[in-house]
C-alpha cells in the first residue's frame, strides 16, 4: 500500500493560508476495542487498496459499509472489481455482496453511504462505462435487503464524465449528494462540484456549482446536511478569479450560495477532506495543514453562525512510533456536542509505519489525538495502516474503517479492517517510555529514548532522565537530552520517566555504562 499517497496529497493541496492557533484540547482521548478484519473487495487484485469508502449505522448494533472508495483520487476509476457492501450485525461482519453496475460497465467507485434503517440504505459512487472511457454517476438503493442501481445525469455542459462523492438524507427518498463532473477546457479536463437532488423517490439532473468565474479546478470532497434544503459542500482547488484554498458552499432554504473561500493567511496550505455540521449553526471541517515541505498536520476550522474561523492545527502526540505529519480524512457527528474525526499519523522515517488516530470534538473543545496501533489486527511493526471512514449510532459508540498492509512484505495484500471506537477512554498512568539509548563521556552521558506507547488517555507532556547513583537529571519535552556531573570511570545507569496530567509512569532503566575517562594526550618527545 502506498503510505497514504502523501506525496500526492502534498503535491495537489491547495494554497490556503491559517494560523497556527492551537485549539484548547480536552485531556481524554478517544479508546479502540473489538477490531476485525472485513471480507475484501470483491474481485480486487493483489495489489488492490482495498478500501471501504464509506460507512453508516442506522443502529448501534448495524452497520453497512461500501466500497471500494477513493481517498484522494478523482476522475476516471482505477479500481478493478465489483462495487461490494457488507453489513455488521452484532458486531460481526456479514458475506459480502456485489452491487450491480449499469449496462455492463466495467469498474466502480462507492464513495458514500446512508441507511434510514437496517436493510434500506442509499450509496453513491461512480462507474465506467463498458468502453471504459467515461466515469458516470452511481447510484445503489437498497430496499428491504434488495439492492438496485441506477443513475443521475451529470449537468448540462460537461464533458461527459461525473461521479458521486458524499450523501446526506432527511427521510426515505428525499436525500442530496455532493459530486465531481468535468468540463473541457481549451488546454484540459477539469472538475467541478455538482449536486445532484432526490425528491419522494426521483433523482433530478444534477447541477453545477458556482466556481467563481474564470478557470477553475475545484474538487469537492464533503457534504453535510440538517436536511436537503440546508446543507454545506466543501472543496479544494484553484479558481483564477479567487485564488486557490479551500472552497465552501452554504444552502439555505433551497438555494445554493455562491462559491467562498474559507479565511486564509499567506504561506500555509490547508485541504479539507470531510465535513460535518452537528447543528444549525456550526460546521467542522477537518483536513491537512502544512507550510511549504514542512510536514501536514491535523487541522480544523470551525463554522459558527455563517463565520469560518481561521483552520487550525492540533498537536500531534508523544507517542511510539513517532509521526512527523497526519491528516484527518473523515469527521462526524453523533449529536449537537459531539462529533469524531479520523485520520493517519504518518513518519517520514521509512522504518516508522503509518498510524490511524482519532480525536474527538465534545461541547467546543477537541480531545488529543488517540493513536490505533496496527498490533490490533495482528500486523508486524512495519506494517502501514489508515483510517478513512466513521460513523457513530451513539455518542458513546462509533465505528471507524481503516485498511491497512498487514506484512511488512511489500508485496503483500491490503486487508479491510473496523474498530469499535469510544469517545473518551478511561485516563490511566502512562506506560514507560521505550528504547532507552545512552552515549557515554568523560563527564556527561547523552541520553534518548522513544516515547511510551500508550499515553493513559492523556497527553503526554514531559520527560524526566535521572542518573543513578547521584542524582542528576534533565526535564524535558523532547525524545533526548545531556546529563552531566558525571565522575570518570564510575558505573551509572538512567532511570527515565514520563508523565502526564494524569500522573507519571513507571520507571524505564537503561542499560549499565561506564562514564569514560578523559583521554590523555601523548607527551611530545624531547
């Protein structure tokens, strides 16, 4: 699997300026348990990231999800195979099943989900047609157990191709979804935002969203809706007439607004991938903030009454394997004080695996970022992993899906997997930190370490190094620091701690070592 196509992501983001405000953060993070790998996509090849693109739970004890789904890739469909749907009852995932594809086509995309009950959902997505030259909009409704496709029109004026990317519905037959079409340009092919509405039963054609004037390439990415008549639709691009960001859209009452940018300050780049609005009145959208070749970071910006504050970034946490960058990938809302989000905690290190995390949104303030660690599902330090999807049937229960290369063989298969994902764990002390190293002088010892790998459900804030015998130490929130007052030839070990709001962990001692002696310079000869 590629390490969650970072290089693409950094390289198609678009230039949209915030503060690097830290938001207030909530001490508890989010918890995992009862974690199962899902069947894989049907008819998907070795090398297939085999994704789930979306989830819905219309009870706690139901779950449907669909895919294969896309990540960050738009335009013509990649995948090879069936569109598949898979249902959890219990908390046990079902045989997949194949969804049918209009007119023979040849692949498909299911990028969303909504289900009013256990056996009756609505999906979107896209397919290629038989001659694999047109991606057109999909549609999968499921009645009663029954699944049946059909289409929607892409708008007047484009180029032909289209796909659907996100749905919302008020009731059974009267839902919105967000999607992509093209246009041709006299140099290229370009997307733009369409909706597409459902009235009792009846999809009419979609239409296009304002870009703005001029020439644009805007790609949607989210919708959220209070119902069909009150909605807001994020993208990401650049217009000619508006510069390039992060774009929003606002329904009110039926009537989309005109294309906006959301507030920005020059030098940094910020990408919106989901958006979830737990009220009337506000709005989180959730993505990657990043400044030049610096890293991408977990970021937010928050709509309260019509006002877009300026995105911003959430600290990524003290924890093994250590990430130098992450991005959240999907957010939603379980009620009008809580919402969750989750995304991949990535390292630049090739030997450090990619991490799902979650974080949690409750009553204003976000929690620290809670970190899913491969071992769960069985995978090998190596190992790469993501989440992509979340729903929550409860404010104390969501599901998260994530797919991961569970080998750190890279030629082996990505596996499809779920987790049951609290809000807010029970707060613990940390465990240890790990891999203590020491570097021995003549009077002083460098001493590094990796951070613990469970944090207690609080973030960890600081480190404390002490030598032993005698006492010296260093405070500290970096991962290495240098102690001195050591005596020539003297035997020391490190006694390393960390600690939290919670409280400190348990001791971590270092290997045995010898404070080394100064070296003597030869006498010059007479």
């Amino acid at each position: 699997m590629r390490r969650l196509a970072h290089t693409r992501v950094l390289a198609t983001a678009a230039v949209v300026a915030v503060a690097l405000l830290i938001p207030a953060m909530a001490a508890a993070e989010p918890g995992f348990s009862a974690t199962r790998t899902m069947p894989q996509i049907i008819g998907a090849n070795l090398h297939q990231l085999n994704l789930y693109g979306a989830v819905s739970c219309p009870t706690v004890s139901s779950c449907t999800a669909v895919g294969p789904g896309s990540l960050f890739s738009f335009g013509l469909i990649q995948h090879v195979g069936a569109p598949t749907v898979v249902t959890e009852t219990n908390g046990t995932w079902g045989s997949r099943a194949a969804l049918p594809i209009p007119g023979g086509g040849q692949r498909a995309s299911v990028n969303g989900i909504v289900c009013s009950s256990v056996g009756n959902c609505v999906a979107v997505g896209g397919y290629t047609d038989v001659f694999s030259q047109f991606t057109l909009p999909l549609i999968e409704t499921e009645t009663s157990g029954a699944w049946a496709e059909s289409t929607v029109s892409v708008p007047t004026g484009s180029s032909g191709n289209g796909q659907l990317l996100g749905i919302r519905c008020a009731s059974r037959g009267n839902c919105v979804a967000l999607g992509e079409y093209s246009y041709s340009t006299s140099s290229n092919v370009a997307p733009l935002p369409m909706i597409a509405v459902e009235t009792a039963g009846t999809w009419a054609q979609a239409v296009g969203l304002s870009d703005g004037g001029g020439t644009s390439v805007i790609i949607p990415t989210s919708l959220s809706c209070s119902d069909v008549a009150d909605c807001t639709a994020i993208a990401y691009g650049n217009s000619t007439a508006l510069g390039a960001g992060t774009f929003y859209w606002r329904e009110t009452a039926g009537t989309w607004s005109n294309v906006a940018l959301l507030p920005q300050q020059r030098g940094y780049q910020f990408v919106s991938y989901s958006v979830a609005c737990p009220s009337a009145t506000t709005c989180l959208a959730v993505g990657g903030l990043s400044k030049g070749a610096s890293g991408l970071f977990p970021s937010i910006a928050t709509e309260m009454s019509g006002t877009w504050s300026v995105p911003t970034r959430l600290a990524l946490p003290k924890l093994a394997p250590v990430p130098d960058q992450a991005l959240f990938t999907s957010v939603t809302c379980a009620a009008s004080s809580l919402c969750e989000a989750v995304g991949t905690l990535h390292s630049t290190s090739a030997t450090t695996p990619d991490a799902p995390f979650a974080a949690t949104w409750q009553n204003g303030i976000w929690s620290s970022l809670g970190t899913f660690h491969q071992s769960m599902v069985g995978a090998r330090p190596a190992a790469q992993a993501l989440f992509n999807a979340v729903a929550c049937p409860s404010t104390s229960q969501c599901l998260a899906l994530g797919v991961g290369q569970l080998s750190s063989d890279p030629g082996s298969r990505s596996s499809a997997f779920s987790t049951m994902l609290a809000p807010a764990r029970e707060k613990t002390l940390p465990s240890p930190p790990l891999a203590v190293r020491v570097r021995p002088a003549a009077r002083y010892v460098d001493v590094a370490w990796m951070p613990p790998g469970n944090d207690g459900g609080s973030p960890v804030t600081s480190f404390t190094a002490t030598i032993v015998p005698g006492g010296a130490h260093c405070h500290t929130a970096r991962f290495a620091c240098r102690i001195g007052g050591l005596i020539a030839g003297r035997r020391y070990r490190v006694v390393l701690r960390d600690s939290t709001m919670i409280g400190t962990s348990p001791p971590r001692l270092s290997a045995a070592f010898v404070a080394a002696r100064p070296s003597l310079a030869p006498r010059r000869a007479r």
